[in-house]
C-alpha cells in the first residue's frame, strides 16, 4: 500500500515505532491505497512463508488476514500504522479495504492511526483488545 501523504517514522506513545503525518492532512484527503507493485497478497499457507522463515514473521508482526481475499503484507511503511479506537484514518468505501482517508483533519507531527478491527478479519474475530494483548486464540 503505497503511502499517498508524506509521512515519518519515530518513536510511538502507542506501541513501538509509529506512522507520523509530516505535514497537516484534511479529513478526506487519500492517504494510503493497495498496490500490487508494492504490497503483497498471499494465501495463509503460501510457499514463501515455509520457504523464508522471515517473511513468516513479518505477516506475523505487520500482517493482515483480509476477509475472502489472502493475507496482506505492506510493502511500505504503512506496516508501521498503529490501532486506535478512535482512528485518523478509515476505509473510503466500507466495502473497499484497498483504499483509505483522512477520517478528520491530521495535523503535521501527529501519528496516523487506522482501526484493526475495521481491516483485518482476524483482528475483528478476537476483538482488537485481546489481539493486541496477544492473548487471541
């Protein structure tokens, strides 16, 4: 999913690195879309994930099972999103996961933020709460 606004990594009060917006967004504005020249679709039991024990944990770490279509690994820095229940950005279309917007107006240096649940089946089925603990079956 190429990023589609200018954006950094740092240090996340969330959880480990974060994404953060480098210059202000307005709500509605595309941030991020689905591009098959970047990111990856796989099926859960694809070869590469035997083969390369790291692409494994990547999935593992950045993954997301995408209800009926495979699992997606990004291959940008949009793997570095982090949940919040309250999220900056969201799906344009509801129906649509390959494409997403400002939710609300994004100030320059704040973290974007995106709603597992709202993405990523498995996320949704454990509740983001007991995903995020690692404690989802």
């Amino acid at each position: 999913m190429p990023l589609l606004i200018a954006t950094r990594l740092a240090s996340s009060p969330i959880h480990g690195l974060g994404l953060f917006a480098e210059e202000a967004v307005a709500a509605g504005t595309p941030v991020w879309a689905f591009d098959a020249r970047i990111d990856r679709l796989l099926e859960p039991d694809d070869a590469v994930l035997t083969d390369f024990p790291q692409v494994a944990r990547l999935i593992d770490f950045h993954g997301c099972v995408i209800e009926g279509v495979g699992v997606l690994l990004p291959g940008d820095d949009a793997r570095f999103l982090n949940h919040a229940d309250g999220p900056s950005i969201g799906r344009a279309d509801p129906g649509d996961w390959r494409r997403f917007v400002a939710r609300r107006d994004i100030a320059a240096g704040e973290e974007i933020t995106c709603n597992y649940e709202d993405i990523c089946a498995d996320v949704r089925e454990a509740g983001a709460a007991l995903y995020l603990t690692g404690k989802a079956g």
